[in-house]
C-alpha cells in the first residue's frame, strides 16, 4: 500500500527569519510517515497541547522546550508525555508544549528568547536529544532547511550567524512529501495507537529469536538502532570532532539556564536517549565490540557527562536512560522501528519519571 511519507516541517511549520521555521498556528491535519499516521492539531502559538494565555492563572506552569520527541512524532496529542503529565493526579499543572521537529537547542533557546519566557512558567524542562542536538547546534542547514546557528568567537563567547535566516520558497510553497510503500501497517498503527495491540505485539516479541523471525518474513518491521553519527558521542574521553559540538551546547544550556533564572523560574535538563542505548541488544548489533582511539564505546558516556556538567551548575538532571533501559526489558517497542520516536508507551514510561522528579507535581 502506498503512503506519503510527509515532512513535518513541510506540513506543520512555516518559515521564520529568526528560528528556521516555526509551528503554523490553528491547524489541524492527518500526519503520515513511513511506519506511523495520526493527528495533528496545533494551537493557536503553533504548538501541540494546551493553549494557556501569556498571563498566569494562579496554577503552577511548566514549560517545555525539545525537538520532535517533545513535540509528538507518531503519537496523538492525548499519548504526548506533556499532555500525560496535564492528567497527573497528584497536582493540577499547567504544561505548555513548545516542542518543534528537528529544532537543535539553538533554535529551542531562541524560542524561549522569542516567545516562551512571555508565559512566565515556575519551570523550563529543556529535552535535549544528544544523538541529534549536539550536530544540529554546529550547522547552519538541517534536513534540507536553512536555519541559524551560533559560533564560540576567539573568547569562546556565542555568535549568532545565518540571521535573518535565508527563505528557499520550495519549502513553503507545500508540504514536502513523497510516495513510500509502508509496510505492516497493522502493526505501526497497532503499537502507536492502540494499547490491546501494543500489548499484544510485545507480549509476542519478548522472545528475540521470534522477533528477528518475524522481521525476516517482513511481518514486522526490523528495527533501527539510530545513526552512524552516534559513535563520535560513545567514547569515554572525548575526540577532537566532538569538542565544537560540546561547547556550544553547553554554552547554549547556560544562556538559557541564566535567562530562566533571571524571570524567576529554574532550568530543569532532561535528555532524550537513542534506541541504541536503551536496548542492549540493539547495543550489541550496532555498536558491540566496537572503539575509537583504543577506548571501548560506552553507551552512557553522553548523558553522564552532560548530568556531570549540570550538577556542576546546580541545573536538575533527570535520567531518561535508566528508566527507559528497565522499561525495555519488558517492551520491545518503547520507539518507534523506523522513525525511532517514542511510542505511546515511551511517552508514558518519560510521563511517568517526570511526574516523580519535576517539583511541581508534588503538593
């Protein structure tokens, strides 16, 4: 069967001189992709959630910054850990999604300079997704679009470059599409949207050599381990490619950790993991056996070093890995087999740590 694969940006963004692209406001349109379709509705800011206004209400305000984990691919609004932690039992918290496909932390700290600090929140939860972030903030084009980027000067302060940031009209004269044969639509429908099925399915592969079986008859899609790009983050002492790609990162996180601080809310950094890291199996596969610079890849390295460097800076670091890795070996589809986003059960399993380690949520 033919679908579209869709480019989310394409469909549900617009160009902006200052951010690349930002979210269109008041749409609502079906979003299919190779092994996922679901709705969209975005409010009016261009966001997927709850549309609070700027003033405060008297509840406490939790804002989120992140890429497209944060902004929902794959999942229906009501399966989005933001909207999850909305439902939250324990306390009655305004969440407010900014989440954009494919921004880097340099666009999501634009953002905030740009629109998120109006909503004065108590807290700013920044997802950073290493595996993608720390390439995204050294490049001025990503997935065929133009966007900005900051470069460290001869004193290692940040340079913002490519502003106003050059508009290709082909982009945003339509959404980008193509035609794609999507296969085992039952079961990508099945694991995003339906928790019978998602049962069903995992209980059926807990047995890796029924997987890999049914992924050899194209019954179920095999899935991916992430990008080549990766290996770079593993090593246990950093490399020379991956020197420019830290410090601006962590340039970026402290200029927006000061800036939240300065209206009177706290920084809150939580990260995003690759597939890779969570499933060991999918560890040994990709990446088991390999080195670089005679050290063996560790699958933790990026995340504690990025918990290392926060904690230096009073900024709460949550753990997405440990809880995704217990929760994976129970369910082997927590992404996605080849967008490699978090199903509805991923976003439930992050709902559910957030709920525990984010303040607001305890009276």
């Amino acid at each position: 069967m033919n679908r579209y694969f869709e480019s989310e940006r394409g469909k549900f963004a617009r160009y902006d001189s200052t951010l690349g692209w930002t979210g269109k406001e008041n749409v609502q349109d079906d979003f299919l992709w190779m092994d996922v379709s679901h709705r969209v509705r975005q409010n009016r800011y261009g966001c997927r959630g709850g549309e609070y206004p700027f003033g405060r209400t008297g509840k406490p305000r939790l804002l989120v910054l992140g890429d497209s984990y944060a902004w929902g691919f794959g999942v229906e609004e009501q399966q989005l850990f933001t909207s999850l932690l909305e439902r939250n039992r324990n306390r009655d918290v305004e969440v407010v999604n900014l989440g954009v496909s494919g921004y880097g932390t340099d666009q999501e700290y634009l953002l905030w300079k740009n629109k998120g600090h109006q909503w004065k929140p108590d807290q700013v939860l920044l997802l950073v997704t290493l595996w993608t972030d720390l390439w995204d903030n050294t490049i001025s084009r990503q997935y065929g679009y133009e966007k900005p980027v900051f470069e460290p000067n001869a004193s290692g302060e940040l340079v913002l470059k490519n502003t106003p940031v050059p508009r290709e009209e082909r982009h945003w004269s339509h959404g980008d599409r193509s035609n794609t044969e999507r296969r085992s639509a039952w079961f990508s429908d099945g694991i995003g949207h339906s928790a019978v099925a998602a049962a069903l399915v995992n209980f059926c592969v807990k047995s890796s050599t029924i997987r890999k079986l049914l992924e050899e008859h194209g019954i179920i899609p095999i899935r991916q381990g992430g990008y080549g790009w990766e290996v770079q983050m593993y090593a246990p002492e950093g490399s020379d490619e991956m020197d420019k790609p830290w410090q601006v990162t962590f340039a970026l996180i402290a200029k927006l950790a000061a800036e939240v601080k300065g209206q009177g809310g706290r920084l809150v950094v939580a990260v995003a993991p690759s597939p890779v890291q969570v499933y060991p199996e999918l560890w040994r596969e990709r990446l088991g056996g390999r080195e670089l610079g005679n050290k063996a890849l560790d699958p933790s390295t990026p995340n504690k070093r990025l918990e290392a460097w926060c904690r230096q800076r009073g900024i709460q670091f949550i753990d997405l890995l440990t809880p995704l890795q217990k929760a994976g070996r129970t369910t082997p589809y927590l992404y996605f087999p080849l967008n490699l986003h978090w199903t509805a059960n991923g976003h439930q399993v992050v709902a559910e740590v957030l709920a525990q380690e984010l303040s607001l949520f305890h009276p």
